[in-house]
C-alpha cells in the first residue's frame, strides 16, 4: 500500500439530465480523472463550473449531489475503497476521515440550532469525546480562527453572525472531529475582498497548526495559488493540467491554463467627464423603514456614453443606490436629475418614457427571466410596451438585438432553461438595450459568471456603449472588474461615499484607508501575497 | 421588557380578538336575514296577530337590529348565551354538557390522529417514492376521498354489525367509566382520525421534503449522521411552522365540523345540538353555537400563529 491518504483512479461520474422538450438522457461530467493526495497535503482543484471540481471533491466522501452517480473507477482513503464500502461504513469515513467546508456557510448551518450543537456534533456522534471536550476543542479552534469572543459564539444562533465569521465557524466544525482530510469546497467566494483574505489566513493558519490535508476546491487562481502546494486544472470534466502552484502561475503549459492565468485582459481608454451629467445624483440619503440610514448624503454623476463603477462591500449601500435611483426606494432626502430633469422619486408616478430611458439587468439572469418564453418573447416584451411593434417589424429588431449580442436568430425560440450562464446575462443585456435606453444600471451582472465568460459579457457592454452611447451605472464588489471598464469610480463604505473621481484619481495614491483596504485585498496571482498583505493592512473589514 | 416576540404575540391576540367581534356581527346579521318570523314561529300558524304581537315585545323584536346586536353581546360578554325558545332554558347550561362532550370526542381524535399523522409524515420522508411512501400516500388519499357519512356507515356494518366489536350508537352518560366511553366514541373516532388522518400527514411530508433540500441536510449527511437523526434533529425542527398549522386547522375541523359524524353515530354533542335547533328554527341557540364555533375556530388558529412566532429562532434569539 503506497502512503498516499487519497487516491483517486480513472474516476468517472454521470448524471441524468432532463432538458425541456427532450428525452431524459445520461450524461458524464468527469472523465477519466486520477490524483493522489499525502497526509498533510494540500491540492487545488480548479476549472469554471461544470469543470466537475465539486463533484471530484464530494467523491472523496462518496457522495453524489442532486442525483449525481459515481459509474467508474476506484477512489481509495486511507487504503480502503470508499466506493465499495456500504451506508454503515461511509457514515463512519464521513465526518471522521473526511470533511467539508461549503461555499455558503450561511445556508449550510441549521438555522435552529445553537452553532456549539452543530460544530461538535460530529465529535460526539462518533464518539471521540466526552462533551466538555468537544466543547472545549471547539472554543480553542474558534480561537485560533480568530473568531471574537470565542468562548460565548457558540451559544449564538447561524443568524446572528457574520457571512465570514459563519465561514470560519464552519472551518472549525470541519477540523473538530480531527480528520485526514477536508474539502474546502469555494469556501471563500460568497464573501467580500476584504473578508476573504482574513477567511483565507484562517483556513491557511488551520491547515499549518493541524497538518489537516485539503482538497481546495476554487474557481479563482490567484485564492487557490495562496493556499495550496499543487494545482489541478479541471475543464468539462477532464484533467487539463497538473504541476505545483509555482509552476501553473509562473509557466503554464497548456492554452487553457494560460488564459486563466491572465484573465481580465479587457483595456479601456478612460473618457474625460462632460459638462452636462446624464444624472446627477445630489444629496441622497434614504433608509429601509425609516430607521436605519443606508445611505448617507450621497452625491455622483454619470455622463452621457460613459461608466460609472460604484464599488463596496457587502452592507455599503451601493444597491440601495441603484434602488433609489430606479424609484424602488424614494429617498427621504435629496433629489435625482435625469437628463436635465428631475426625476419623480417614488415609481409609479413615473412616466413610460422615463421608464423606459432607464433599464436594469441583474445579477442573477436566470430569476431575471420568465422560464415559461422564449428568448424571442423576453426580447420582444419591452418593443411592444415601448415601442408598440408587432409580428414581422418585431422580429425583425429581435433578430437584430440578437445579432448584437453575438447569439444570433437561432436562439430565439429557446427557453431561458436552454441557455448557459453567460448566454442568459446577454439576453438580459439584450432585453434592457430594445428600450433604447440612455442609461443602463449594471448590478453586480458578472458576479455569478465564471471569469472568462465574464470577461466576454464585459468587453460586449463596451462595445454597446460605443455603438449605443448608453451610460452605465456599474455596480459590483470586484475591482479588477472596475479597472477594466470604468471611466470614473465611487468607493462607498457602510453607506458613505469615501473616495469619488476619475477612474485615474481613485486608483492614484494617496490612498484613504479603506480603498487602500480594498485595493490590496484583490487576490493577486503570486505566491506569498498573503502574507504580504496581511502584514502592512491598517484597518479591518466591515464584514468582520 | 419589549421582546420582540411578545409584541407579535400581543398583536396576534388582538387581531383575533378582532375577528371574532367581526364574526359575532357576521353572525347575527346571518340570522337577522333568515326569512321568517320568530314570534309567528313560536306560536305557531293559528296565532292571533294580537299574540304574536304581544311575544314580539316580549322578545324585544321591535327593538332596532343594532340595539338588538349590542344587547346580546352584552349579554354573551357576561357568560350569558340567552334563552332558548323552544324550552325556555338557558342556552349556557344546555350547551355545556354538548360542548364537553363533542371536546372529549375530538381531543380522543386528535391524540390519535396528530401523532399517527407526524410519524406516517416521517416515514413516508424516510422511504419516499419507496413502497412504504405510496401505501401511506395511498391509503390516506383514499380515506380522504371517501366521504365521512360513507366511512361511517361502512364501519358500523363491517366493525359493529358484522363483528360486534364496538358499538354503532354512541351514547354517554355520567355513570359510565373511562374505559365505557371510550368504547362508546371508539368508531366515531376513527372515522374522525381518517378524515384528518392524510390532510396532516401529506403537509408533514411536504414540509419535511421541502427542507430536506436545504444546503444543511447535505451538511448532515456529509458529518455521517444515519438518515433518521437527519430528519429529525435537523429537517423536522425546521419544518415546524407548517406543519402546526395545518394540525389546528384539522384540530379546528374536529371540533367544528363534526356535525355529520354525530349526527351518524347519534352522539349527543355540539353538531347534534346545533342541528336539532336549526330545524325548530331556534335563533338564539344556533347564534351561540356558531359564536362558540367560531371563537374554537379562530383561537387555534392563532396558537398555531404564536407556536410558528415561537418556533422561529431569528425571531426567538434576535441580533
């Protein structure tokens, strides 16, 4: 027997799907996939969704999502084949062998129960300790996670702490039963940059004290480059490359490495602000039931053709903007000026027009459409409220949106259903832009895309804009995101504006404190950044 | 101190109280709009006009409907439901014996049927789209399906005709033992459980399947914890709130809508009693009846508000 904890070998995993109108069919999501793991080892998996990352990661534990099948191969922990062993005995290899830290910490708590309960339940279950043990391993563990208050967040309930802080007391319900091996499965990606990096040092911190190995399972490089001793890069399902994190990010060896590698290539010539604002934003403050102001006295302009990022974490109230501005939430102070005129604050006193000239495409394109039409009906909405077209003149235009949108005619009597992410963020994109309108609000639109599909739905919005002369109000957390697009910056922070200008102004020194915080939080791809960072920051996150 | 929770419950309590101020006007109103006289019903056809008149001022029927209203709301806010036409006998002391005894038939009904229905929920959660599942799913759908006065009749010729095992007529009277009453009500209580029986069971299955698609029961299988600890520590507390509901609506059931069942199985409570005094076109007692109907009716239903409130642990432990 070799001394490897895990062994995966020519590992094959199926699904059955069932697309609308067609037959139920099986398909495979991972080929052909082998690795082997070392005590105290840590792996990155990595690869875009569908890259059946996740799925390798629960096969250790010999377990299949959603109707997901294990149809081949052996995977082997601690010598034994956990594919061959019955119900009996994985409930023995799970939560004691092995175990799994989830992207969202936050729906993976019982809501009902005490976070103490739920971190050393484990433990108890498998009998590894007494009680007051367990409970005491679990308060040392929180400690080391830098977790405050150590001794009483137990007692809490999963809503009465933090996303990042959830994240951590997740680690430590991993690493209380003391496993070989823990999945860490995006364990990072749900949260803010600034939270990130301090879950981040806590996982990394976690792995070193306990000589725990880890599968890390990750769609972004740069995380994974932090945390890991070697790299495996995933596509559709089949192994792409394999080799220690120093030499995937330093030479990658094949195309599909290189392009992660040097994602966010889009360059964008900053564009000098004009003398007549498209909309002013003056003075905004505005609260959700009265009480608790989530903006304070909030000034911005968007010019004509132009972009406009807002920037923030979680909490800082760059939404609400968005809210305000599209009349969702009026504001109890301040006034909006759309195009040289005010702007009714409540929506529906609203006219048509105004309506129209102001659009929105959201983060999640898939609740943003009506699974019951077809994309050709979705596009064909908003010509026929606004416009009034009917039969023929309105194909016609959808054709064209289509066409600008490079998905072409064919896909207009598809399903939102029969469409992958980043084709359901262009008809969305291609639903606001029939309305012809002069300004575009941007919320979060590539947040939930994998990078490279991002980085087309960005460089297509600049092309519209230069094509359209429509302006953005692009708001989004990821600031790589914001350099590449945006022709001026507005950092906000717990419901301020802190630094507003030009995308040249923001991003030149001196820095106030949490732009710099935000700034050097942005994972960069090379190793030892972490440490880096860690060591001159000068304030904390909000999140914490 | 301002909990949170005490304030929804306080404002539960007050809305009820509302509704059912809302529901005693709905009520009198109701029998106000019945065609007819009471008076000329009393006395019956061959009354002079000269009596009918004289007991319609007797009866206060000259007064205005709305003086009438508050009278008697008055008169029920001090424990006084009002006379009976028929006998002349305080309706509250008639009724009492009805109503303990149609409490004492569905309290029997819902011990058998609340428990009998959570744990056929869990199970058929356990095994779903196994064999278990789809005869539970099956049988109770059936049972359901069937109306109550046909499961009656079908279960006195089967059980107490043909076999003999319990009696057909459930009749109660002070002298008898626990053990007597209980074989008395024993088929009007099953009838009662299989009527209840599949709408409880199929929202514990639902509820409990709901939340057995939360990223936290992956959590639960993934820590090693056999499939029954599953439901029960993680999937069962959090499905709470509908499945309460649905039981008092059902326990709400067992105690309103039991008039045909007593009517099969002559069992002297409410149902009987409110029918009997339909029929003899008695006012008085049918207003009170509908009255206590609907305060049962609306009082479970906000225990099963306040249980939800409470079950709730943002609301329980706020941040």
């Amino acid at each position: 027997m070799s001394d490897n904890l895990l062994e995966i070998k020519n590992l094959k995993i199926g699904a059955t799907v069932y697309p609308p109108g067609e037959k139920p069919h099986d398909i495979t999501i991972v080929h052909d996939v082998s690795l082997d793991l070392k005590k105290g080892q840590v792996m990155g998996l990595i690869g875009e969704s569908g890259a059946g990352k996740s799925t390798i990661g629960l096969s250790s534990m010999s377990y299949g999502r959603g109707g997901v099948e294990i149809t081949g191969g052996e995977v082997f922990v601690n010598g034994r084949d956990i594919l061959k062993i019955q119900a009996h005995g994985l409930r023995e290899l799970r939560g004691r062998e092995v175990t799994y830290v989830s992207q969202s910490a936050a729906a993976s708590f019982n809501p009902a129960m005490r976070l103490m309960d739920q971190v050393i339940e484990t433990t108890l279950l498998h009998g590894l300790s007494t009680k007051t043990q367990a409970e005491e391993r679990a308060i040392e563990l929180f400690r080391s996670l830098g977790l405050p208050d150590p001794e009483n967040i137990g007692n809490r309930y999963p809503h009465q702490v933090s996303g990042g802080q959830l994240q951590r007391v997740m680690t430590a319900m991993a690493l209380c039963p003391k496993p070989d091996l823990i999945v860490f499965d995006e364990p990072t990606t749900a949260l803010d940059v600034t939270t990130q990096i301090d879950v981040l040092a806590a996982i990394k911190k976690a792995i070193r004290d306990t000589g725990v190995a880890a599968l890390y399972i990750t769609h972004d490089l740069a995380v994974v480059a932090q945390v890991s001793d070697e790299i495996l890069v995933l596509r559709h399902g089949n192994m792409v490359e394999h080799g220690t994190v120093q030499q995937i990010i330093e030479e990658p060896k094949e195309e599909y490495t290189q392009e992660l590698v040097k994602a966010h290539s889009i360059t964008h010539e900053e564009k000098k602000p004009t003398d007549n604002p498209i909309l002013r934003v003056e003075n905004i403050t505005a609260s959700y039931a009265g009480t608790i102001k989530v903006l304070k006295d909030v000034s911005v302009d968007i010019h004509a053709g132009q972009t406009l990022a807002v920037v923030g974490e979680s909490g800082s109230g760059k939404s609400t903007l968005a809210r305000v501005i599209t009349g969702l939430l009026p504001p109890s102070e301040g006034r909006i000026v759309f195009d040289g005129k005010e702007l009714t604050p409540a929506l529906p006193n609203r006219s048509l027009d105004d309506l129209r000239e102001l659009q929105m495409i959201y983060q999640m394109a898939d609740v943003a459409m009506n699974p019951r039409q077809t994309v050709g009906q979705i596009i064909g909405r908003p010509l026929e409220l606004y416009f009034g077209m009917k039969g023929a003149e309105k194909r016609k235009r959808v054709i064209e949106l289509l066409d600008e949108i490079e998905m072409g005619e064919k896909f207009i009597d598809r399903y939102p259903a029969e469409l992958s992410g980043g084709q359901k963020q262009r008809v969305c994109i291609a639903r606001s832009l029939a309305a012809k309108p002069k300004l575009i609000i941007c919320d979060e639109v590539t947040s939930a895309l994998d990078p490279l599909v991002a980085d087309g739905i960005l460089k297509l919005l600049l092309d519209l804009q230069k094509i359209e002369n429509v302006a953005y109000l692009f708001i989004t957390h990821d600031l790589a995101t914001v350099k590449s697009i945006s022709d001026s910056i507005a950092v906000m922070y717990l419901g301020e504006l802190v630094r507003y200008g030009t995308k040249s102004e923001v991003l030149s020194p001196p820095f106030d404190d949490y732009t710099d915080l935000l700034l050097s939080s942005v994972p960069e791809m090379k190793l030892g950044w972490l440490e880096e960072v860690l060591a001159d920051r000068k304030m904390e996150s909000a999140g914490n | 101190m301002g909990h949170p929770i005490l304030n929804l419950v306080a404002q539960r309590i007050a809305l009820g109280l509302l509704l059912l101020f809302l529901a005693s006007g709905l009520i009198f109103i109701g029998t106000q709009i019945l065609p007819g006289d009471v008076a000329q019903s009393i006395l019956g056809q061959s009354a002079t006009p000269e009596a009918v008149a004289n007991l319609r001022k007797e009866l206060g029927l000259n007064d205005p409907a709305y003086v009438r209203y508050f009278k008697w709301l008055a008169g029920v806010l001090q424990g006084d439901l009002g006379t009976a036409l028929s006998n002349g006998k305080s309706i509250a002391e008639g009724i009492s014996s009805r109503l303990q005894n149609t409490l004492f038939l569905a309290s029997w009904a819902a011990a058998l049927s609340v428990p009998l229905a959570v744990v056929l929920g869990l199970l058929a959660v356990q095994y779903r789209n196994r064999w278990p599942d789809k005869l539970i799913s099956g049988v109770s759908l059936a049972s359901i399906s069937l109306p109550e006065f046909f499961i009656g009749y079908l279960l006195i010729y089967f059980v107490s005709v043909q076999l003999g095992w319990f009696p057909s007529v459930a009749i109660l009277n002070e002298t008898m033992t626990l053990g007597e009453k209980l074989n008395a009500i024993a088929l009007p209580v099953v009838v009662l459980t299989m009527v209840v029986l599949a709408h409880m069971m199929r929202m514990t299955r639902a509820a409990i399947l709901n939340v057995m698609q939360s990223a936290y029961i992956e959590t639960a299988e993934l820590k090693g914890l056999n499939p029954f600890t599953v439901i029960r520590k993680h999937a069962f507390p959090n499905a709470i709130a509908p499945i309460v509901n649905v039981v008092m609506i059902n326990l709400a059931y067992l105690v309103v809508g039991v008039v045909i069942v007593e009517v099969i199985f002559v069992y002297p409570g409410m149902g009987q009693y409110l029918v009997d005094h339909v029929s003899k076109r008695d006012v008085p007692v049918v207003q009170a009846c509908a009255l206590i109907f609907a305060s049962v009716y609306i009082s479970l239903n906000i225990i099963a508000d306040i249980v939800s409130i409470v079950a709730n642990p943002r609301l329980r432990h706020p941040k």
